[in-house]
C-alpha cells in the first residue's frame, strides 16, 4: 500500500467512525467533526470555485452544508457515494444559493443607515468576549458603512446588524441566526465566538485603515 492509499484509507476509516457517531447522536461529534471536515471541505470549495473571490460566502456555504448534516445525518447515504463528495455537492450548492442571494441583494441594494442603540442589560447568556475594539475617533457607523459591501454572506451581516446596529450579546440570539440550535450547549458558543471573532477582526482592519487616512 502507498503513502496515498494508506492516508486514503485513514481518511475513509474516520468519515466511517465520525458519521457513525453522527448518527448515534453523541454529543461531542458535531464538534469533532466540524474540526475535521470544515478546513477539508472549504479547501474542496476553493478548488471548485475559483472563480469565487470572496471567502467569507465559500467559508459560509462550507458551514452551511455541515450544520445541514449534522442535523441530519441519515440524509447521507454511504452505499451512494462518499461523505466527501456528498458534503462538497451540498456545499456547492448551498454557494450558488448565496451567489444568487447576493446578487438580488445587490439589484435592490438600499443605503445602510445604522443607528447604534443602547446595549441591553446583561445576563448569563452573553457572551463577555465580543467587545468591538476600534481606534481612537473611530465610529461604529463609519465601520459600518465601510465593512457592509465586504460582509456578502446573508448570515454575516444579521449578525453584524445583530452585533452593531442593535448591540445585541446575547448568545442564545445568534444561536438563532446561525441556526446552529441542534449543537451541544459549549459547541454552541464555540461557534457564536469564532464568527464573531472574524467580523471583530475584519472591523478593527476597517478601523484601522480610517485612522491611516
């Protein structure tokens, strides 16, 4: 057996053992296999549409078709073909499904006018590590208005709206948004933080290139 063969066969083994574990609902699977499949099936994406620049709608379009499985694992059926090739066809089209959606937003696209309002009082479920850092004479609004063309994704920019707009921080909210209420409580937040990780960053860059002018 080659080196290929050999990591081929690993490879079949675990998409075996994570499915099997999908299907036995075990609660810790979602996340294990979100770690394993995500970075695979996003590079597939990739390869697949390179002619698709933005990567935040292929890194959605990867996620979407994931939490899709997850939810419901006995839609795949392995006699048929492979879980990679069943996840990269419904990433694939879950990506020409928010290429459209872009599209017509673009074709009725309506100028953004966000007003921050008052951020509402806190409980256990919010998260404490979302604070949006920005340079010093920097607005929200400014950001706003900046980073709204480069956020194309649907789902990115309720949470950004979410985030902004309405100084929402309740988890259990964009657990809602991201339609992710089927995963594990911990897997939940995991998933809340990391998005809301990525639109932090790409806002502190926004920022970051006022305060240059």
């Amino acid at each position: 057996m080659t080196a290929s063969d050999d990591a081929a066969h690993q490879h079949a083994v675990q998409e075996a053992e994570l499915h099997r574990r999908l299907l036995a609902q075990d609660p810790t699977a979602p996340d294990e296999a979100a770690h394993y499949w995500l970075p695979r099936l996003y590079a597939a994406l990739c390869r697949r549409n390179p002619t698709v620049s933005d990567p935040h709608l292929l890194e959605e379009a990867a996620e979407t078709a994931l939490l899709e499985y997850f939810k419901n694992p006995a839609r795949y059926d392995p006699d048929r073909l492979s879980l990679s090739s069943y996840l990269l066809m419904a990433a694939d089209r879950d990506l020409k499904n928010l290429l459209q959606r872009e599209a017509r937003h673009r074709a009725h696209l309506v100028p953004l006018d966000p007003v921050v309002h008052g951020t509402p009082a806190r409980n256990d479920e919010q998260d404490e590590d979302d604070a949006i850092a920005l340079p010093p004479g920097v607005t929200r609004e400014q950001v706003l208005q900046a980073l709204w063309d480069k956020v194309r994704s649907p789902r990115d920019r309720e949470v950004l709206r979410l985030m902004v707009v309405e100084g929402e921080r309740r988890t259990e909210v964009f657990v809602q948004v991201l339609g992710i209420e089927h995963l594990p409580r911990d897997a939940q937040r995991r998933e809340v933080k990391r998005v809301k990780d990525r639109l932090n960053k790409m806002m502190r860059r926004v920022g970051e290139g006022f305060r240059g002018h």
